[in-house]
C-alpha cells in the first residue's frame, strides 16, 4: 500500500469490526476501530485520521451526524459512508455534502480494500496540493520579493492597493527585474489565490499560434486543429491571465483582445458560441508602452485599458542597497535546491558583486551565484568562482582601496580618503558604500558629516 495513513473505522456492529480489523492487517493497514460514534468523536480530537470509514446507521449518532463533526474537527479527512438497503438515501446525502464514497452491506472485503486504497491515495493528493499551495503562496508572497530600497518600498504598497482588487495592472520593466513574479505576487495576495494564474508571452509566438492560444479553437479550425481547445482565457477563467510583454502583440489581435476587456466574452477560432468569463488582467512590458502607442504601433484605447495601475519596477542598479540581502536570500535558496549548506563569502567575492552593475537585473544575479555555486569546492565562495566578467570589476577593489599612504598620513586622514574612494566607485550610493564599509548608513552619516565630505 501508498505511504501510512492513519485510518478509522465506526460501526455499531463489534463482529464486522474484528473481521475487518484483521483482513486488513493482514494487508498492512492498521487501523482504530470504534464501535460508538461519541467515542469515536473523542478520539479525533486526539488523533488526526486521512480516511474515516463510518456506517450511517448507529445507535446514538447517525453517520451523516457524524460526518458533520468529523468535516469541522478533521476538515482534510476522507469519508466514506457504510450503508445498507434502506440507508443509502443518506449515504447520497452524505456524497453531496463531501464524503468520498459509499459502501454497500453486504460488501466484499477485496472490493473494500480496493475502495480504501483510493481514499487513501485521495488524502495524499489533497495533502500535496496543500504542500504545493503554502509552496506557492510563500515563493510569491511579498516576503520572497525582496528589497528595502525606498524604489521597493513602493513597489511593494502599490501591490498591497492593488491585490484584492479586480483592476487591471501594466508591470513595467527592464528584462530580469521580476515582472512575472510581481504579477504572481499580485495574483496570491487577493481573493483569487485558489484560481488559476496562467501566463503567456505575447512575443514567443506566430501571430496565427497566439489567436489559438488566447482564445482556443473548434476542431477542424486550421490545418492541425485535431481537437476543441479551450483556450488560456477558458482556462484562466476566476483567475489571473499574465500577458508578458504585451507590446509585441500584434495589431488585429490587440482589437480582438480590447473587445474581451470590453464584453468579458471569447470566441474560439471557428466557433460560432462565445463564453463568458471572469478574469484578472496583468500585463507586462519591457519597452515604454506609451512611446509604442504615441509610434502607432499599440492601439491608445487598449493602452488606458491595461494601464490602469502601473508599476514600474527599477533597475537592480538603481537599487543597489538590495544587492547584499537579493544575494542572502537567492543563496540560501539555491543552496537549498541543490541540497547542501548555505556558503559563506569571501569578502573580495562580496565587493565584485557590489560593484558589478547587474546590466542583467536580478535574473543576472541569480544566474551569476547558481554558477558560483556550482564551481565552489568547499563552503566558502571565492572570487574565482565567479564569472571573469564580474570578477574584473570588483576582484582588486580592496587593495587599491588600500593603497600605501605617506608614513605622515594620520588614521583620521586615511579614513577619509578610503571612504571617499569607496562612495566614488559606487557612484555615492550610501547604502551600497556603507555595506563595503562593514558599517551602517547612520555611522556612515555621521563620518561624512564629520570629514565635511561632500559630493562633487
């Protein structure tokens, strides 16, 4: 049998309950069987079964009673109802209101076995699908987008606006800044979480292709259309469709698209009916998506359709500050996902990637520490791990910080001058020159305002 599931059986008759106690021991199923359903009752609120098998008639507490208590004490449990001749109009009942299956008296015992083993397997499924989902909502909450910087701190509020809201939402950004997993984060964190989240890059296919796919088609439709398809709209229906960047979606289909915002209808390719539809529209675009509109390549009235609520994601060079805790946290994932411990930075390592300026974004970033990881032969990251490319930027910084001073130079002095080439070479990013400092902005602060340190 599947993995371990604690299993319960309650039925008034003690006979029937000793017989299938032992067959199905011996098939190496333990079971805790109860021949009153109070009692039974008292031990679910000790023990946490995956399937309870309950007869529906019983002195005391009929099952159908009984599958109530068990659906507010043990909500993920699996029922199914034991009924004989004149009990199965409850056990129908019972079906309607959630429990699995139903038994008929008398029943053979390997078909009892075979109808166990399925609600066994059906109590595993929901658990993974729970696992999957707390996965899910974790890797896409705000927590896993990650960034302190004043730019984030407003990426993160207009988020929060706009999640349980129905509007639609134009994320904008540079390639490798995370459009998708805001608008994943958008989607999770309002009311259609449980529904489905489907994402299609308007660019990655032919014109022709992208028509199907949006808004399906009948069979027989084109050249290769064995079979009806639904379409990503059907399928996104309650949920959230993503349409990755959005301007490089072609002109007849931006007015067929402006007339599902308008109708919430769709049509397959050949078909005659339409469907209505409830969907969530995120969109998402690399490119000034106005500058398109003003080129007349996008349509303006499709444009302030999407463009409800914008938010612009900066450049990671832009947000430097977020380079040492993005760096933190893809690590311990990383790490995680290749199943090893977490390493520790060399310090020439940290200052390459502080100054290397990320053209790449956070994809880059992510990319760079995957294959640092990869390389390093112990638990500690070196700067020879990394890419030539971002080794050359940052690998000599300590030492020229560190250049020799004349022997006269006195500690204040030489303090000033390294902080001063350190803000330099991070173009006066304070958050960025205080963590290559090994000091906090505060302290930092305070020395600039001490050494009369001023920007040029």
């Amino acid at each position: 049998m599947t993995p371990a599931v604690p299993v319960a059986i309650v039925d008034d008759d003690q006979e029937m309950l000793r017989v299938l106690e032992r067959y199905l021991q011996r098939h190496g199923i333990a079971v805790d069987t109860f021949s009153d359903p109070r009692t039974a009752l008292t031990h679910f609120g000790e023990t946490v079964y995956g399937v309870v098998i309950t007869d529906v008639q019983m002195p005391g507490m009929s099952g159908l009673e009984l599958f109530g208590h068990i659906r507010q004490q043990m909500p993920e449990a699996v029922v199914i109802m034991i009924t004989g001749f004149g009990s199965v109009t409850a056990a129908v009942q019972a079906m309607k209101e959630g429990a699995f299956d139903y038994i008929s008296k008398p029943f053979n015992y390997d078909e009892f076995l075979v109808v166990l083993q399925k609600a066994v397997r059906q109590h595993l499924l929901q658990r993974e699908v729970e696992v999957l989902r707390e996965r899910v909502q974790r890797r896409y909450s705000f927590g896993n987008i990650i960034g302190h910087s004043d730019a984030m701190r407003q990426v993160f509020d207009v988020i929060g606006r706009v999640a349980h809201t129905r509007t639609n939402v134009l994320v904008t950004g540079e390639s490798g800044t995370g459009k998708e997993l805001i608008a994943r984060a958008i989607h999770h964190g309002g009311a259609r979480k449980d529904a489905p989240f489907v994402a299609i890059n308007c660019g990655a296919l032919p014109e022709t292709l992208l028509e199907s796919e949006l808004f399906g088609h009948e069979k027989g439709a084109y050249t290769g259309a064995v079979t009806r398809e639904a379409g990503l709209l059907a399928s996104a229906d309650s949920g959230t469709i993503f349409l990755d960047e959005v301007a490089d979606m072609p002109m007849h289909m931006q007015a067929k698209f402006l007339r599902v915002l308008e109708d919430w209808e769709v049509r397959p390719v050949g078909g005659n009916a339409t469907r209505k539809i409830d969907v969530r529209v995120i969109s998402s675009s690399k490119t000034d998506l106005g500058d398109i509109v003003a080129h007349g390549d996008f349509r303006e009235d499709l444009f302030y359709r999407l463009n409800v609520v914008t938010i612009d994601i900066p450049p990671l060079r832009e947000r430097m500050e977020d380079v040492p805790m993005l760096i933190d946290h893809a690590l311990v994932r990383l790490a995680a996902d290749q199943g090893r411990e977490t390493p520790v930075i060399e310090r020439d390592a940290l200052e390459a990637l502080l100054r290397h300026t990320w053209p790449g974004n956070v994809r880059e970033l992510e990319h760079v520490l995957e294959r640092a990881l990869i390389l390093a032969r112990g638990p500690r990251m070196t700067l020879d791990d990394l890419p030539p490319y971002v080794r050359e930027h940052g690998g000599t910084a300590a030492r020229r910080a560190g250049e020799a001073c004349p022997v006269d130079t006195t500690l204040e002095d030489m303090e000033r001058q390294h902080i001063l080439r350190v803000l330099a070479h991070v173009e006066w990013k304070r958050s960025l020159a205080a963590e290559i400092l090994g000091i906090n902005r505060r302290t930092l602060y305070r020395k600039i305002q001490q050494y009369r340190i001023e920007e040029p």
